[in-house]
C-alpha cells in the first residue's frame, strides 16, 4: 500500500493534470482567458478549498517541476518567435518593442522603489515579469471585442512579439540575482548567460541539423524535439546552476529564427504539451496563494498595480505612439488594455521557488505580478469592449471571405469579391506554389491548413479576425465538408460554402456541413485547367441574368454589398441581384470534359 505522504502527493499530480486539461478546455470553449479559470480552479482545489491539492507534498519536486515546466513553456515561446513579422510590423508595434520595453520595465521599477522601498534588484525583476501583455490573454479578448483593424493588428503583434523579448529581459534579471551580490557577481553573471547562451546555441542548432539531414524520422520528430529540450535544460543546470531556462529558450530562439522544413510539426506538438504543462502547473501554483499574502499586500501594493494600469501603460503609449498617425481615440484604447498572462505569472512564482530571491522579496514578486495579472483580465476584460464602443473603435461586422483553395478560379473569386465588395478576401492553401502565385497577383494568400483554424500559423494572421465567410473550393468533397465543420463554429454555420455533388450522402448531412455550391459545375480543378487553357472564361457584368443559355452560368452576384453565390441554385432569391460574374465555356467541345 501506498503511504499517506505518497498517497496525497500522487493524488494532487492527478487532479492538477485532468482539472487544469479540463479548465483549458472550457476556457477555449468559451472563449475566456485560460489563466482566469486556472487560477480559480487552483485556488478552489488547494488547501483554502477542497484540499484535493496539496503543492507542500511535493516537497522540492515543485521546483523541479516548475523549473523544467517553465523551461518547456518558454522553448516552445522561442519556437514561435516571428522575425519576419517583426520586420513586417508597423512603426508603433517596433516601438512598442523597444522602448515601449524599457519604458515599462524602467517607470514599473520606480513606482516599485518609490511605494514600497526595497532592493533596487527586486524591484527590477518584478518589474521585468509585467512587460509581456502576453497573446495567451490577448487573443480572446481580440476575439471576443472587434475592434478596428488597426488596433486589432497592433494588439495582437504585441502580445505575440513581446512575449520572448519580455522573457529575455526576465531571464538576464533573474541571472543576476542568483549570482548574488560580491565581487564575483559580474564574473557569475557573465558565466551563466555565457554559457546559457552558448548551449542553448549549440543544441538549437544541432537540433535544425539533425531535422533538416532527415536523421529524425517524421513519425519521431516532435519527441525527439521535446527529449532535446530537456536534455539542453539539464546540460545547462549541470553546467551552471539556474542557467538552464535562458539555454532553452535560446535554443527555442534558434530553431524559430532558422525554420526547418518539420517546425510547424514540431510546434503543433509542442502547444499541446505546453498546454498540458500550463494546466497543471497552474493548478499546483496557484494552489500556493494564500489571502494573507495580498492582505499584506496592502494599500501600498494597491497604489503600485493602480501605477502600472494608470500611469505606466499610459506613459508608454504616449512615447511609443508620439508623432504617429493614431488618433487620440486609439492612444486611449491602447492605454487601458495591456492585459498580462501565463508567461508573467508561470515565471513569477519560478522565481519565488527558486530561493535565489533573498528575504521576504519571493513572495512580494510574486504577489504583485498575481495581482497585475486579475487586475488587468478583470477590469480590462470586462470594460474592453465597452470602452471601444464608447470611442466608435467597435468593428461588430465581420464581412470578410476566406476561400480554401489558390487555384486560378479561387483567385478569381477572390478579386472579384474584394474588388467589387471591399471586404478583406484571403486565401488559404496546402501549396505553397499557388500560394506564391496568388501573391504575386497581389492577393492576400496564406500558407496552412483549413481544418484547424487554431494552428499557430493561422491564429498569427490578423486579416483572418475579419473572416465572417468560408468558402471550401477543393476537389476532395469530404476536405471541404470538414473546414465547413470547423469554421462553422466560428461564422456561423449558414455562412460556411461548399463545392460539392448532390448524393444522399451531402442532402442526409447537417447544417453545420456548409451550404452546398455549384454543384451542377465539374471539380474546382477541372474549371481551374480550363480558365488556364482558355477553355472557358470569367467575365463580369452589371445585370443578373439567368435566361438558361448553356453556354454561361451566372457563379456569383451582388446584392449591394451582399455577396450570394451560385444564384441559379434552388432556393436562392434573386431579387436584386445585380454585378454578376459569369462562367461562359469557349470551346464547344470541351463540353464533354467539363461534365
């Protein structure tokens, strides 16, 4: 039989894992920050509530496992690092970035030392754990309050590209504590990052190696991925105590920045066990909160989390965005809603396990960066919405298209919606040539998979918030009923359209299955062949006509800014109808091979 003692160890590591995979699941359900419920479901399973967990059980293995959780949770963050959006990003984000970086980092550390007094070093730490807004939080909210596109862009690249420069600069703070004090400190200090930055280099990049010699099979990449993690987060601690979280984010850094061709694969795998990873340590950290340490808290730590919402944000607005094009409007907006999250908070409590922090400091870090993080999600989360109303920043309509498949006749569709329409048109596809094609002709195109719109390199596509319409135009009839299920959810399911023939099969599914179009027409690819070949023709015209010539078939047609397609169809009202694009067959003996 087990002993008490292993009884209840075993029995908090399993609660923590299935209720924090559970509440995550809620969370992006309902589309509400997972950190929220995270962090009430520790609270209400740990000794102030069920006692089901018990983190003090754990004894030292807390550590151990915060300190090589986190490790994971910030390799994968290196592995989305986005060099190219960066690079592609707007003026105020790249401020954002750099001295919107210091700025709150450097205003948080003198309303820290100013309020409370203390340890310029403390002060600098907790400061360095608020900088990250974090896109775990973000992305909700965005998804939840439409606001203009411009906002929404300059939110989104925030959360997404100040999250490993955020961790960065924790990191370097974090290595100077734990080299203490002395006349040695610099030379410690020198020696982790050195060493940190060299191993997590070194096995970045053997890493890329190996993946791009084909040396992994694919069936073993993703593990072979997450075992070379760990063993650069062991190496490093071996080497140097408390270097091993900066060697693998390094390391994550490297593998983002040089892409190899399985990295989608790998970071498909690594969200899902970060995902794991975040549920369950949550659970057991938050489980360690106790009311007596935000009671100590007190006035003067409200007075600090009330300077980092009122005074630090708004300051950092005011000098990233000073002599931009944003209206007043916007700068208000960006200056209330900076929402902090899992980075922030999975960091902070690393910290004070660490035992690195000296004296009573452990607990105020992580305190004050708990209460940033509910202070922000509450009053931000909830007013968000509100305010940009307020201030006419609210975008309710989502007009835009998303059509799968970059073929010539998706492209057509595409430039004939956009164009004629004004709403925001992309395309998604597999192949990264008809991709390229599609952007040459200056069409907005995305490389991906349709049936997961929460991949990463879907979620990281800021014109994909506008989507309100899916259109599947592949060959593969049962491809195309399954993006239909997938983005049905998210548009609505009369809002979802797909190529496909009328069997028993298609008239027996449900609604969810996406509106069937064009379905007296031959395979999208066929059509796309002969538009090539000049077998047959797009051409537009300012009336609806559908007299019943054989020869053209009206395929999609405008009702203002309504777009209704495939108007023959039974059922559809074609009363008003009037720009038309119409399918007219060229070649009178290519009438056999279209049908």
């Amino acid at each position: 039989m087990l002993s008490e003692s292993i009884h209840l160890t075993l029995m908090s590591i399993v609660t923590a894992v299935s209720a924090g995979v559970m509440l995550l699941v809620i969370s992006r359900r309902f589309n509400i920050p997972g950190i929220v419920l995270l962090l009430l479901g520790g609270i209400a399973l740990g000794p102030l509530g069920l006692g089901l967990v018990v983190p003090e059980s754990l004894g030292d293995g807390l550590r151990v496992m915060a300190s090589l959780g986190v490790g994971l949770i910030l390799f994968e963050g290196g592995l989305t690092l986005d060099v190219r959006g960066y690079f592609s990003a707007s003026q105020v984000i790249k401020r954002l970035l750099s001295i919107g970086v210091l700025t709150t980092w450097f205003a948080t550390t003198l309303a820290i030392v100013f309020i409370f007094g203390g340890e310029l070093s403390t002060a600098l730490i907790a400061a360095s754990l608020v900088i990250v807004t974090g896109p775990t939080v973000i992305g909700p909210l965005l998804r939840r309050v439409r606001v203009t596109p411009r906002l929404h862009s300059i939110l989104h690249w925030e959360g997404v590209l100040i999250d490993p420069i955020g961790v960065f600069v924790a990191l370097l703070c974090f290595e100077w504590i734990a080299t203490h004090s002395g006349p040695t400190a610099i030379g410690n200090f020198a020696l982790r990052v050195v060493l940190g930055f060299g191993i997590g280099l070194i096995g970045g990049w053997l890493i890329y190696f190996a993946e791009r010699k084909k040396f992994v099979p694919d069936d073993m990449i993703n593990v072979f991925a997450f075992a070379s993690a760990v063993l650069i987060f062991g190496l490093s601690e071996a080497a140097v105590t408390e270097s091993g979280l900066l060697a693998v984010t390094v390391a994550g850094f490297v593998l983002g920045v040089m892409q190899p061709v399985r990295l989608e694969q790998i970071r498909i795998f690594k969200a899902e066990i970060t995902d794991l990873l975040i549920g369950t340590l949550f659970i057991l950290l938050a489980a360690r909160l106790s009311f007596g340490q935000f009671e100590n808290f007190g006035m003067r730590g409200a007075l600090v989390v009330a300077a980092v919402l009122f005074v630090v944000r708004p300051l950092n607005i005011f000098v990233c965005t000073f002599g931009l094009q944003l209206d007043w409007r916007e700068k208000l907006f960006l200056s209330w809603v900076a929402p902090r999250g899992i980075v922030a908070a999975s960091m902070a409590s690393l910290f004070s396990l660490s035992g690195m922090v000296p004296g009573p400091y452990p607990r105020f870090i992580e305190t004050f960066v708990y209460s940033v993080i509910v202070a922000t999600i509450i009053l931000q989360g909830f007013t968000a919405g509100w305010l940009a109303r307020c201030l006419g920043l609210h975008n309710p309509e989502r007009r835009g298209w998303l059509i799968v498949g970059a073929h010539p006749l998706g492209r057509e569709l595409a430039r004939f919606i956009s164009g004629r329409t004004g709403a925001q048109t992309i395309l998604l596809d597999t192949n990264s040539m008809a991709i390229a094609e599609a952007q040459q002709e200056g069409l907005d195109a995305v490389v991906g998979d349709a049936r997961n719109p929460d991949a990463q390199n879907l979620e990281e596509v800021v014109e994909l918030f506008s989507v309100g319409n899916v259109l599947a135009l592949t060959d593969n009839e049962d491809l195309n009923t399954l993006v239909c299920q997938s983005w049905g959810s998210r548009v609505g399911s009369d809002r979802v359209y797909r190529w496909g023939r009328i069997t028993t099969k298609s008239i027996d599914q449900d609604k969810g299955s996406g509106v069937l179009v064009w379905s007296d027409l031959p395979k999208p690819s066929l059509i796309a062949d002969a538009l090539v070949q000049g077998a047959i023709s797009l051409y537009e015209s300012n009336t609806y006509e559908d007299d019943g010539e054989d020869m053209r078939t009206p395929i999609v047609a405008l009702r203002e800014d309504e777009v209704v397609l495939d108007p023959p169809s039974h059922g559809v009202d074609t009363t008003g109808l009037t720009q038309t694009l119409y399918l007219k067959q060229e070649i009178e003996m290519y009438d056999s091979d279209l049908t």
